[in-house]
C-alpha cells in the first residue's frame, strides 16, 4: 500500500515526511557547520546554502541506501 486514504497519514507516510525532515534538518546542520568556518559570511545566500545542503544530503542518502 503507497498512498493513504484523505486526512490520514500511514507508515508509508510518516516515514517519507520523516527522510523528509531529515534531509532539510541535516541541510540546516550542514549550514551552520559552515557558518562556523573563519572568514566565511553567507549573508543573504543562506537560504540557497542551505538548499545546496539539502540536496547534497538527499544525493548521500541516495547513494549510501540500498533499494533492492
């Protein structure tokens, strides 16, 4: 079962908006981490910063999972 039905959330739900929340969390991890780095101001480009991030986070996801 992949969908669920309207106004109610499954396992399969709940576990794609958890990998969700976890890609943008580490996304958001990752950019403070380079915030921290000396000499580096990321000014009005954090939000792009932290998309980058995010999708870095997602392809490292990809490819460290395996899906058979």
């Amino acid at each position: 079962m992949e969908g669920s039905k309207k106004y109610e959330l499954n396992r399969v739900d709940l576990r794609k908006i958890g990998i969700g929340l976890g890609v943008a969390v580490t996304g958001a991890i990752l950019t403070y981490l380079t915030d921290l780095i000396p000499n580096v101001e990321l000014g009005t480009w954090t939000p792009i910063v932290v998309t980058v991030w995010s999708v870095v986070a997602n392809i490292a996801r990809k490819f460290l999972t395996d899906y058979k």
